[in-house]
C-alpha cells in the first residue's frame, strides 16, 4: 500500500509540473540581426538577449532570420550563434529565412519551422524585422492562422499625428513596413492580431554612456554587449544630438515579460493608409514618394482589424530590464 501511494503521489506530481510548464506562453522571434556589424543597429542583440535571459517564464519554441538590418543570412546565423554559446543555450535552435522581399511566398527553413509550431498549437510571434517570414507562412498555411495568437511588431503610427524625434525632430522611416509592404499587406488582409510597439512609445528610452557603464560590471554577456554598442551610441550622439540610442527591438520581448510598463491602446483599429510622407530626408531613398502607405491605429478608421498599439512604455523600463538581467545571470552563475 505504501508504494502504491508513493507511485500514485509521483504521477500527480509528474503530470502537475507537466501542465505548469506548458502554461508558459509559446514564442518564436523572427529578427534582422545586425549586430556584430559596424555602422549597423545593435538592438536586435539586446533583444536576443533577452528573450534567452527569459526562457524560465516564456517557453521559446525558436529563432528565425529575415533580410532587414542585414540581408546576410550568414551573418545573422553566425552571430546568432555567437550570442547562444555565450548564454550556453545550444538547444534552442535557429533557421534563416527569407534575404529578400522577393522572397515572399518562397518555403524557406524559417517559414517551414514556424509552419511546425504552428501546428502544435498557439504561438506568440515576436517580429522585429520585415514580414516577409510571417506573410510566407500565412499564405502558405492559411489553416493556421487560428493559432497565431498575437503578433508582436515594432511598427506602426497613429492616424492624427505622427511622432518626431528628439531635438532635431526626426521623423524616422517605418521600415518594416517599408521593407516589404506586400508582405505586411498580407497580415493585414488576413487580419491577423497585431501588437503595435512605434517608436512613439519608446523615444525618451535611451541607452546612455552611464546604461553601457553599468552593463560593464554585470556579467560577461552585458560587457560584452556594452563593448559592442560603444560605437553605435557615439555615431547616434553625432547624429541626433542625444545622449544615446533607441534599444527598439528588445521592446517586442520585454512586452511579453513586463508588460506592466506598456501603456496600449487595446482592440484598436488598424490598417494601412495612404498619407504625406515626411520622412527625414537622411532615409529617402531613389524610391521615396511624397504619399506612401503607412500602418496606422485609431478608432476612427472603418477597417474592422481588431489590435493592439501601446502609445507609451515607462520611463524606468531600461533600468528595470537591466536589473533583470543582472538578476537571471546571477541566478545562472557560469554566466557572470
């Protein structure tokens, strides 16, 4: 009788860790890694980061590559690489998906990969590059669609006003949208859950001298992460006149894991709009227009896509997600 309880107590406990692990949210990150190359964003490394930081409350299914920051598919893996030897994270794996928008529609790793998950049921994904992954797979497994259960960009704008940077008054380019408007074109005809995070909500969130200081004395991972982004915050102090540069890539992530400092505008109205394009002229390439189409949010529109547009994230968001770092890397001590 004794071990028959004991056999009876082990399988509800085997089966009630069972279902705690899978509450943990489903994610996949589909990113453009720049980082690692010079003159190029260094943001999609802190999001890398911290979403491999993450994985005891976020269950991360994988990580894919689109063009973007960099078209070099090899670039991304190698780095990508890089950054899960440094954070002993070898199990989690990574495809590399579509170099071009002209690649929309075409099976790559990536889109095969993500078509996988989906199958197995909801899953959460994080897109900080172009659509051009994603849009592959709705149109290539519309049955799936269901089991997209949010869609976490850094995109958007909203439709009474549009957002302008610092002291210069940058109006930067929406280039993930830009990117590959076929493909975000598709999302939206499919009207699938988007959860807009625009630079609006993040633009008084810098990365400064004194953030990259403080990085230096908290783990290896972060010096390292400070010693790469040494170059990119001096070339965006020349070039906005402020302190430092915008992390917007990790916002996609630290949505999921502190969303209590996203301020969101939820089941809003979006939709892609013609409207004047003021962006700085820095960003005009041979193919800029006057009029161009943008994602936009308001309650005003008549579209019936149903999302999500966080107008604003807390200004000690950065030190918070520091603090967190610091904190899961002291808890895995080969780390620090």
């Amino acid at each position: 009788m004794f071990f028959r309880n004991i056999l009876i107590l082990f399988i509800v406990l085997f089966f009630s860790f069972k279902t705690f692990s899978n509450d943990k949210k489903r994610v996949w990150f589909d990113y453009d890694l720049g980082f690692g190359k010079f003159a190029h964003d260094v943001d999609d490394g802190y999001a890398l980061v911290h979403l491999l930081l993450s994985r005891d409350t976020l269950d991360l299914r994988g990580l894919s590559s689109v063009h973007g920051n960099t078209d070099d598919m090899n670039h991304q893996k190698r780095w990508t690489l890089k950054i899960l030897d440094k954070l002993q994270q070898k199990d989690i794996s990574h495809y590399s998906g579509a170099s071009s928008k002209n690649q929309l529609g075409l099976e790559t790793e990536a889109s095969k990969a993500i078509i996988r998950e989906l199958e197995k049921g909801p899953l959460t994904i994080l897109a900080s590059g172009r659509m051009t992954n994603i849009a592959t797979v709705v149109l290539s497994r519309p049955d799936l669609i269901g089991n997209i259960y949010e869609i976490v960009i850094n995109a958007g704008r909203k439709l009474e006003s549009e957002y302008a940077f610092g002291p210069k008054k940058i109006i930067f380019p929406d280039t993930n949208v830009d990117g590959d408007l076929r493909a975000l074109r598709v999302l939206v005809d499919h009207g699938l859950p988007l959860t807009m995070i625009p630079t609006e909500s993040m633009g008084h969130i810098l990365i400064t001298k004194k953030h990259l200081k403080s990085m230096n004395t908290q783990g290896k991972i972060l010096r390292w992460l400070s010693k790469k982004s040494q170059s990119w915050r001096l070339l965006w102090s020349l070039w906005t006149k402020t302190s430092g540069f915008i992390p917007w890539d990790v916002f996609v992530g630290s949505y999921l894991t502190h969303r209590e400092d996203f301020h969101c505008l939820e089941n809003i109205n979006y939709d892609l709009v013609e409207l004047e394009n003021h962006t700085d002229p820095l960003f005009r390439k041979k193919d800029w227009k006057a009029r161009k189409d943008f994602l936009v949010a308001s309650f005003k529109l008549p579209s019936t896509n149903l999302g999500t547009y966080c107008e604003f994230i807390n200004s000690e968001h950065l030190k918070k997600l520091i603090t967190y770092w610091k904190n899961q890397l002291s808890s895995k001590s080969t780390l620090e």
